[in-house]
C-alpha cells in the first residue's frame, strides 16, 4: 500500500505510541464528518481478533434539524457496519456551568458519555461470576479523529493567544496513557478532562492530513455529513482553517506538515522542561493549613525564568483549571516584583 494513504499513516501512529494494546476495549467518538466516519470505518477493518470496537455519538442539540440528521445518520452507519453504537442526547446550552462556552461544555459532557460508555461495558462484578477475578481488566480508550491538520491549527490558535511553548506543541498522539499531561494545552478555553488509570485518548489519525481522508472515503465509497458551522467565520479555529493556513500554503505548500512537525520538537523540549519545573516547584513548594499549596514569592523569584514562567503555568492551571495565556503569565511575574492581585482565565 502506498506510503501516503490514510491507512498507511495510522498504522505507522498506532505503532509508534502503542495505541491499540491487544484486547483493548476502543470507543470511536463518531460525530458523523469525514474525519470520525473515516476513522471508525479504519478501526473496524483493523479490529476484528484484535480489540473490541464500540461508537459513541453526542447529541448536543445545537443545530435543531442538522443535529437530528446527524445522529440518524450515525445510527444508519453503525447498523450497516455491524457496530455497538451509543448515543447520547443534550442541550448543551441549557447544561452550560460557570460561564463555560457552549464548545467547553460540549466537551465536558461528550467526554463524560464516552468514560460512562467504558465503564459500563467493563463490568468487575460480571468477570468475578465468569470466574475471571484474577484477569486484569482491558485497557479502555476513546479514539477521537483529530488530524494533522487539527493539529496545526491547534499550534497556529495557541501561538496568536500566546500561550508559551507548551500551547505550541500541538495534539498529542495519546493522552492520559502513562502521563498526567492534559488537554488544556489543545486549546486554551478547554477545561481539563479527567481520566482513569485504565483509559487513555487516542488519536490514529493525527499524522493524517484532510485529504488523507477525503481520499479514504472516496476508495472505501464512504459517505459523510458536514456540519454547517464549520464553514461559519464566528468561531477562530474555522478562520485559521479558511483564512490563515491557505495563506501559508502559499509560502510552502507543506506548511501543515512543517507546522506540525516543529510542534513534536517543541513537544520533546517542552517534556524535559517541564519534568524540571515540576522538580523545582516540589522544592519550593509549602502546604498552608487554610490556603493549601502556596510558594515563596522568594522561591519562585530565585529559579530561572524558563522554569519559573512553567511553574507559575502549572500552578495557575491547577487553581483556575484553565491554561493562562501570556498577559495572564506576564501579570503573575510582576506580582511577584510589585505585589498586589491579578485575575486568572475562568474568572478565578
């Protein structure tokens, strides 16, 4: 098979991040676009003997009819396929907390369904009456169909919002699995998403570019719906998409690939600098008796800017629950010269 197909290159990621551990029990997040019908129809050839394959779609009733047809179509596909599909429906503008867009709400309530999904479908109590108390249970992922191209888009929005080195590492391949590193680095305004040890996210397509899988669909003879919002300029990410990164094509035809491939070598530098922020903010680190963890405004004064700006990040993230930006970043160094108060993104 040609080095450039779809199924080439998610093989290859799957390999290389040990995605798809034998046995595991994988949940396709299936919106019913290309990306997450391509990515579904992949996963079910390559599956059978391998690991269990279940689907999952989400309802967020934010496009009356065009939602409804999406979901209809998801259960037609999932039937055809033979697949165990889940679906959930919601108004994610009623259920909306605390100031939460409608894109983080959307996220904190899909993400919630597909941990549900897996939970259900591995039962302890039902191995124990198979007699299998002694078989550990499966590993648990959610695939999600994030591209190549997301990916560069994700660097381009992080970059413009300033949000440091760890903002233009891009989509991870895997997330949760042997780390504790979240998705709030993906986008600013997303909140963190809670995993158990027992399951990770996964992405088989994020070395797959757009065409990669408009191509797919049309030799497998795969259809798909479109969502019309994406071709709305009221959200950033459709600009970039429409506007920014056609421009930059024009200066290198491969700039997805390039932007993309300088996110993996921020990705690796970024790893190492945070393992020594965390092992400096542990030295300095004190537990108070009202406020919790605090740390010395002389402590954090002392490290070096590139390890004081992360740990000033992480502990912001850890409060606010959301990724500061560089003003917010920028504010929290001056506190420490000048003293006084700042305001952290979600209204902490």
């Amino acid at each position: 098979m040609p080095e450039n197909t779809l199924e080439t290159k998610a093989r290859r990621a799957i390999a290389q991040y040990n995605m798809l551990p034998p046995g595991a029990l994988v949940l396709a997040a299936l919106s019913g676009g290309a990306d997450s019908v391509a990515l579904t129809h992949f996963l079910c050839r390559e599956g059978a003997g391998k690991f269990t394959l279940l689907v999952a779609h989400v309802n967020h009733g934010l496009r009356g009819g065009e939602s409804d047809r999406d979901e209809e179509f998801a259960r037609e596909f999932c039937a055809k396929s033979g697949l165990e599909l889940f679906v959930k429906r919601v108004n994610v503008r009623r259920e909306m907390q605390n100031g939460e867009s409608e894109e983080v709400c959307g996220r904190r309530i899909r993400y919630a369904f597909f941990q549900e999904v897996l939970e259900q479908a591995w039962e302890p109590d039902q191995a124990r009456e198979l007699g299998q108390a002694r078989r550990p249970p499966p590993a648990r992922c959610i695939a999600t169909a994030h591209t190549q191209n997301d990916s560069a888009e994700t660097v381009l929005l992080n970059l413009v919002r300033g949000s440091g080195g760890a903002g233009l590492r891009g989509i991870p391949a895997v997330r949760g699995k042997n780390s504790e590193l979240a998705d709030e680095y993906e986008n600013s305004q997303l909140s963190t998403v809670n995993l158990n040890s027992a399951e990770f996210i996964i992405r088989p397509l994020i070395h797959v570019s757009r065409e990669d899988v408009v191509d797919y669909c049309v030799r497998h003879g795969i259809s798909y719906v479109t969502d019309s919002s994406n071709h709305s300029d009221k959200y950033a990410r459709n600009r970039v998409r429409t506007l920014v990164i056609p421009g930059l094509v024009t200066v290198n035809p491969a700039a997805v690939q390039t932007i993309t491939r300088t996110a993996e070598f921020i990705a690796r530098d970024e790893e190492y600098l945070s393992a020594q922020s965390a092992g400096e903010a542990e030295k300095i680190r004190r537990r108070h008796p009202f406020l919790g963890e605090t740390y010395p405004v002389a402590g954090l004064l002392a490290l070096p800017s590139p390890i004081r700006r992360r740990v000033l990040v992480a502990a912001a993230l850890g409060a606010s629950g959301h990724l500061p930006e560089a003003v917010h970043i920028k504010c929290m160094e001056r506190l420490l010269e000048n003293g006084g108060q700042t305001s952290l993104p979600g209204g902490f």
